[in-house]
C-alpha cells in the first residue's frame, strides 16, 4: 500500500516514497528491497517508480493488468506479450522486465483493470493542464518532456462490462478535459524508458508527478467541475460495412456529417503480423468516405488528426504530411469515381 509522496512539480521527480509495513505487506516490501538491490548503477529504469504506479492502480481497484511489450517503433513484440497478469505477478517481475527492456530499446506498456471504478486516461496534456486536473486525479505521469497523462477513478461510472456506455462516457471526458480522444487506457509504466526514434539518443523516463493514492471521483463531480462535454448527439444510421457510403453530389449539404471512424477501424483488415487492423487502410477509407459526402482534402486531413491515433504519432513526430497525403489521394479517387460514373449516366438517360 502506498503511503505517502512528496514531489518536484516542475521537474517531474519523486524525491521520496514511503511504504506501509505495518499492513502486512511485509512480502512486498521485501521485494522491494530486492528490486533496488538488483538495478545496477548504469542502468536508467527505476522500479521503485513502476511498483509505486502500480500500487496507485491498485488502491483504485485494479487488481489484473494487461502486459505489452512494444518495440522502437510501436510495434508489439512477439511473445512477449502478458494479457491478464496478476497484481502480484506483475509485481514481482517487473524489475526483469524493465531491466531487459531497456537492454533491448522495447517499451513497457500496461493496461489497468478495475473492478470497483471506471478508469479514465487523460492523454498528451501540458504540464499546466494536469495542475488543473490535479484535484479529481489519483495518478499523473510524465511521459516525455512537457507532457503528462493524468488518471481519473470514476467511482459510479458506467461498469466496464457495459462497453459501449463506457467508451462513450470516456469520451465525453477526454472532450470535456480537452484530452487526446484516442487515449486507449493503455500507458507506459513509469519508471521505464520511452523509446521512440525522435527521442534518440536521449531516450526520456516516464516518472511520477502525483500520487493520490485511493483517490475516487463521482459523475456529480465531474459535472460540476465542467469536466464532462455534452453528449453526441446520435448520427444518421451507417449502412451495413459491406454497402459503399452514398457519393453526395458536389455542394451538397445533406451529408456532411463526418462517417464513423470507429467502423473504418473495425473493417480493416488484420496486420500482416495478425495484431491488430492496418490502421493506414482505415485512415484511407475513412478519407474516402469523408470525400464521398462532400469534405475537402484540407477538411478530411484535420479531422483524420482528430480521430486517427496513426495520424496522431506521425503529427507528434513532425510528420503532417501523413493526414494531408492521405486525405489528398482519397478525394483523388472520389473524383476520379464520379469522373467515371458521369459518362455511364448521361448514356443510360438520353436526352
């Protein structure tokens, strides 16, 4: 159980941590002590930052965390990876796995489960912005410099088990903190190193601002503190994935409602490692389907930041060329259809 900690707000270090011994948690702090006694002086990974994350996790409710173990460029690597790890478990191998990790450049990545309150991620916030949240948060991390996540334990959300209501209800958050809205409750533990290629060679660790530890907030609050956007209001239904979206005629206005992102994501098709959709082909075809109701190239790129965690990595590497290309080669082929289409109809209706 954690029991206290004091921080530097600015740099983002924790300058102490204390541990309960007096809980029964004797086990625990022994492999503390076993931790820190292994972690050699050269190496950069801290485990007394990963354990103190993890008991935060747990004082909310999360006993069970899903493991992932991605490489320098986001990929997952293979067999490596721990869906539905104990508490304990993760615990007591989380200094190896930190320790390997870092030898490897791989990321260490973990996705909390709770069953007593409905986690919320707040992503890619300014230091500033986590301050202000810092009231309703049980955790706030660093993830790079400048950038923290803060986590929200909402303790009469809706239950995990009630998927869609969850999404939805994480989502109005994520609007109403002006959060990331594609956060997917998965982050890097701290205490490990973030590996990405435009960090070289000064890869930065993922450390610890606030720890609240137990820290619950209800709906009620949210609400008052302005923390929850309005709900969406419902779109027009999708046709089946297999029914191409309707081609709105240029200028139209009847359809420049936004397609569905989510639908884009799901129909398309697995990776060729198996993990996962080919996020590229479903950035395309939700341009594509964009373009088809009437949104420019300039608009479709924007919004495919919005909606798009691809589009979003490649904007945070300086590559914003990604959404603009992408968007350019869907009108493109719209354009092209409709090219195409206007011959067949003016033979089929003569004059």
């Amino acid at each position: 159980m954690i029991r206290g900690f004091r921080f530097d707000r600015t740099e983002f270090e924790v300058l102490e941590y204390e541990q309960a011994s007096n809980k029964g948690n004797t086990g625990a702090a022994a492999g503390m002590r076993d931790d820190r006694e292994t972690q050699t002086s050269s190496a950069r990974h801290d485990t007394r930052q990963a354990l103190a994350m993890l008991d935060a996790f747990a004082s909310v409710g999360a006993r069970v965390f899903d493991l992932s173990i991605t490489d320098i460029n986001a990929d997952p690597v293979e067999g490596l990876q721990r869906p539905g790890q104990s508490l304990g478990d993760l615990r007591r191998r989380i200094n190896r796995d930190l320790q390997t990790a870092e030898q490897n450049r791989h990321n260490v990545i973990i996705r909390p489960r709770s069953t007593t309150a409905l986690l919320v991620q707040l992503d890619d916030f300014s230091l500033q912005q986590a301050a202000q949240i810092e009231p309703y948060a049980f955790l706030i991390i660093r993830t790079s410099p400048g950038n923290g996540q803060v986590w929200l334990a909402v303790s009469d959300g809706p239950k995990e088990s009630e998927k869609e209501a969850a999404k939805q209800f994480r989502k109005r958050i994520r609007r109403g903190a002006g959060a990331d809205k594609s956060a997917t409750g998965a982050t890097r533990i701290s205490g490990s190193l973030n590996f990405k290629r435009h960090y070289a060679p000064e890869f930065p660790v993922v450390t610890l601002n606030h720890v609240n530890p137990g820290r619950t907030i209800t709906t009620a609050q949210l609400e008052q503190a302005g923390l929850i956007a309005p709900a969406d209001e419902p779109a027009p239904p999708m046709p089946p994935a297999s029914v191409p979206p309707r081609i709105a005629p240029s200028g139209a206005t009847a359809s420049r409602f936004w397609p569905d992102y989510e639908r884009a994501l799901n129909g398309a098709p697995r990776k060729k490692d198996g993990d996962g959709p080919d996020r590229s082909l479903a950035d395309y075809m939700f341009c594509r389907w964009a373009a088809q109701r009437g949104w420019t190239a300039e608009e479709i790129a924007i919004k495919l930041t919005e909606v798009s965690q691809k589009a979003q990595e490649q904007a945070r590497r300086g590559d914003e060329g990604y959404a603009k290309v992408t968007a350019w080669n869907a009108v493109q082929a719209v354009e092209r259809e409709r090219t195409r289409r206007q011959p067949l109809k003016s033979a089929s209706n003569p004059r």
